[in-house]
C-alpha cells in the first residue's frame, strides 16, 4: 500500500525535528510483513499520514488562561512543549516504546509490534484539533478521542467481525483483532497509575519523551537524572520544607508545623517541595511532570528520607502518609493526612519554634487515626 505519506519529503519545522519519511523507514518498514499479517498496516500508514497531514500542532493543547494543572506544577514547562509538534511527539514515543519492547521480549516480540505501534501512534491523536470536539477543552479528554479514532481508524475490523457467516469464522476474526482491543485499552489508560503491560509501556515511553524534549528544548539545561543522583535529603529538608512549616498564607492555610518533636506535613506540601527542587536543579522527570505520579513519587521521597532517618517512627514501615487528628482549643479536631518528619532532621526546634503564629500555640493533641476511623 502506497501513502501519500511514504513519499513525504519534507522537514517539518518544529522544535523537534523527526522526518516522517525516516521514521517509515525505521520503525515500520522491518516490521511490514508481519504488520500487514496482522491487518494492522493500513490502519498504521493512515495515522501516520494523519500526523504528517495535521500533526504540526503542538503536542499540548493551548486552553488559555488556567487554574492550573501538571505541566503548570514545572515553571514554563507548558511554553517548552506547546513547541513539541505532535507529529514528532507521537514519533519518539513510537520509537522508545519499540526500545522498551526489545529490552522486555528481546526476541519473539515482532507479533506485539501492531499494538506497540498503533498505541504509541494514535495514544495523542485527540489532540489533532479536527479529532476534538467543539467547545471547552477538559484536560485528559484526549484520550477518549484518541481511542474513538483507533476504532474508526479500525472499523473495518469489526465489521468484518459482526459480519461473519458462522461463528468459527468470527471467533477467528475476533482472536486476530484482539491486539486493535489492547491498543485502544492502553491508549485510554495511559495517563493513570498502577498501569501493567502495553499501557505501563506507553506511559513510560511518554514520560521518557517528554524528558528528553525539555532537555533538548533547554539545550541541555533540563537534564533527566536518576532520581538517586540528585535528591539530597538534607538539602531538601532544610532549604525546601524548612520555610514551610508555620508558614501561613494570605488565604490562611497552612501545609506545615512543629508539634513535639515532630514536623507533621502535608503530602501535597512535599510533593511540591520537591517539584521546586527539582526546578532549581534542573532537572526534568517525567513523574514530577504528571500530576497522575504524585503517589509514585512521593513514596519515593518518603523511602530517601527514611534512609536519611529524618522520618518519624510513628510513620510505620509501610506507610509514606497517615490519617491524623489534629485537636484544637475549644475541642475541634481536624482530621488530615502528615508526613511525620524528625525534627532535628530540619533544624533546630527553637528556631523552628520562634515566632510563629499563635493559631498553632491552639494546637494541643496530635494523634494517628485508627484504621476504623479513617
């Protein structure tokens, strides 16, 4: 099958420039006959001439003025990859979910090439804006789209299915378009934890991307680092947390304090904490880009501060967060959820102590939750 996309020859100008004709000739054109037994080729060229055709868009979708969001949590993250195209977006995750492929299979995994491919292909197509809906963009709504146009993309499939004569010939049918079933359930599940399978390969194909466009965008500014070779303990406790705790904001909240000898915080305190270290160092992880990883990383915080013994034992082996109650002069009691810290880990308890505000002098009892309570 010819393609008007096969005879592209034009560089598309973007920040990140990957050739469609290139990525044929790389990734699909090894795997061609194996693609076309599969019945998967068609469907594959007619992505890709979408993403040649429309994907000059950017890969994120510009919804103006915001509340806030993931690629808000990184300053200006959102201005570097609204210079993504998603054509060359959807290309490098095409590319690293075929690497993450090989390493898992290493050999014997060309008949999982259809979904790899057609995932990674198609996991942003709603963002095209012919595949969006008119109105208000609501963030995660792509992935809807994107695997309505892998059914329609698809069809064909199915059709051939339903209309089958007898049902030894639409059981076969069904057996050989169940990869199109696994493709579209990745693409829809890609964006949320605890994936398996396909979809966990999707996502970190998409998160490694991601990284790899902030640091060539940067020039090498943003770096993707292992987590272990710039997360230092002690610096972020004491320059990162440290100015948190007491501190009280225009609208009253308050995310941190001193109790005892421990420093109880807030989870989302921490977790954004780390998102600024993060920012100073430079570096671009993926999973401090997604607000989706939140848990994921903030278990990972938790276990490099146990390793720095700066966590509470009242925390437990196996928790990085736990349900407490707060009671407050007066009797009320406030129930939220603390990341019970050492406080010699943080600084001095005198000087943490000093000054701070007299609401939380009406702070007189801190205590876990039980597991009835919570």
């Amino acid at each position: 099958m010819q393609s008007a996309c096969e005879s592209a020859l034009r560089v598309q100008a973007c920040g990140i420039r990957l050739e469609t004709p290139e990525f044929i000739n790389d990734i699909i054109k090894p795997y061609e006959n194996v693609l076309r037994y599969m019945g998967a080729a068609a469907g594959i060229y007619r992505i890709i001439e979408l993403l040649d055709r429309e994907g000059g868009c950017p890969s994120v979708v510009d919804v103006g003025k915001r509340a806030g969001g993931p690629e808000d949590e990184y300053p200006k993250l959102r201005d570097i990859l609204m210079r993504v195209t998603l054509r060359s977006h959807s290309f490098r995750v095409a590319r690293l979910s075929m690497d993450l492929l090989k390493q898992d299979y290493r050999e014997g995994y060309e008949y999982l090439t259809p979904i790899t491919i057609v995932a990674a292909l198609g996991h942003d197509l709603g963002k095209l804006p012919s595949l969006r809906p008119p109105g208000h963009y609501v963030k995660g709504e792509h992935v809807i789209g994107s695997e309505k146009a892998i059914k329609e993309i698809f069809q064909a499939h199915y059709d051939a299915i339903e209309s089958a004569r007898d049902e030894e010939t639409r059981a076969a049918l069904s057996h050989r378009a169940r990869w199109i079933d696994d493709a579209r359930e990745a693409v829809l599940n890609h964006h949320r934890t605890g994936a398996t399978g396909f979809t966990a390969r999707l996502r970190k194909a998409d998160g490694m991307a991601r990284e790899m466009e902030v640091a060539e965008i940067t020039k090498g500014r943003a770096k993707s680092i292992p987590w272990s070779e710039w997360f230092d303990p002690g610096t972020f406790l004491k320059k990162y947390v440290r100015p948190e705790i007491h501190y009280i904001d225009e609208y009253h909240n308050w995310r941190a304090f001193l109790f005892g000898s421990v420093v109880y915080c807030e989870p989302a305190m921490i977790y954004e904490a780390a998102v600024k270290y993060a920012k100073d160092k430079n570096v671009a992880s993926s999973a401090l880009m997604r607000s989706g990883d939140k848990d994921a990383i903030l278990k990972e915080i938790v276990s490099s501060l146990k390793d720095a013994k700066a966590v509470s034992p009242e925390l437990g082996r196996a928790y990085y967060k736990r349900a407490y109650a707060v009671k407050m002069s007066g009797g009320m009691i406030l129930n939220k959820a603390f990341v019970p810290l050492n406080v010699e880990a943080i600084g001095s308890p005198a000087e943490i102590d000093h000054g701070k505000d007299r609401f939380f002098f009406s702070i007189k009892n801190v205590r876990l939750r039980s597991e009835k309570e919570s």
